[in-house]
C-alpha cells in the first residue's frame, strides 16, 4: 500500500462512492419499487403509505444520529437513539396497520412487505457501513 493510504490526515476514513451507495440503497429500491408497483398493477395506496412512512423514518434517524453524535453524555446518546429506534418502529407499524385498515387487505400487505424489505435492506447496510463511520484511532 502507498504511504498516503496508510497515513490519511481526515477524523473519518473517506466513504467511497460504493459506501455512499450503499448507505442510501434502501432509498434507490424505493424509488425503483414505484416502477415495479406500477407496471405490475400492485396497490399505490400501500406503496405510498409505506414510501411516506419510510422516508419520514429516515428522517428522524437522520437527526436523530446527528444530536446522538453531538452529545458528550452517554445516557443522552443512549437515550436518543433507542427512543427514535422505538418510536420509528411504531411509525411505520402503525402506517402499515393504517392502510390495512383503511384500504384493503392487499394495500397492507404490499406497505408491509416493501417496508419489510426496505428495512432489511437498511439494516444489511448499516452493519457493512456503519464500521466506516467510526473514527479512526490515534497513530
């Protein structure tokens, strides 16, 4: 390896663009999802509950992360993540469940098995990623 592969200067070892895929591919097969939705005649009311729920998740686990990651106080960063892990979880039970209800049984098996996979997809890629995120040690 070269010496400025081994000696880098930044805090954080620099994401790729194949890390930077990966972190957001639960976003890229939502958005190839609306397409398959589409042409495949499977409900949009549940693709649009489960995209809407998805993506509001994201959202707080976006500043959710981002004050866990400014706190000094460990319970603080406990707290805050566990909470918004909790509370995101019953964000999107709750739209899957929702929609079921409101709409048919087929808009809430399709909200709940995309948002199924989103999250599985999310998960895979927060443990491939999330070890790259971490600052390095002191040399």
């Amino acid at each position: 390896m070269s010496t400025h592969a081994l000696n880098t200067t930044g805090d954080h070892i620099e994401a790729g663009i194949g890390l930077t895929v990966l972190r957001y591919l639960d976003l890229v097969v939502l958005a190839v999802a609306l397409p398959l939705f589409l042409l495949a005649g499977l409900p949009m009311i549940g693709y649009l509950a489960a995209a809407a729920a998805w993506l509001v998740q994201r959202g707080i686990h976006a500043v959710a992360t981002r004050k866990a990651q400014n706190s000094d106080d460990p319970r603080t960063v406990v707290g805050v993540l566990a909470g918004s892990m909790i509370g995101r979880g019953y964000l999107v039970a709750g739209s899957i469940f929702a929609v079921g209800l409101a709409g048919s049984r087929e808009d809430g098996l399709a909200a709940a098995l995309l948002s199924i996979s989103l999250f599985t997809i999310f998960f895979a890629a927060q443990m491939v990623v999330r070890p790259f995120d971490q600052p390095r040690p002191p040399q």
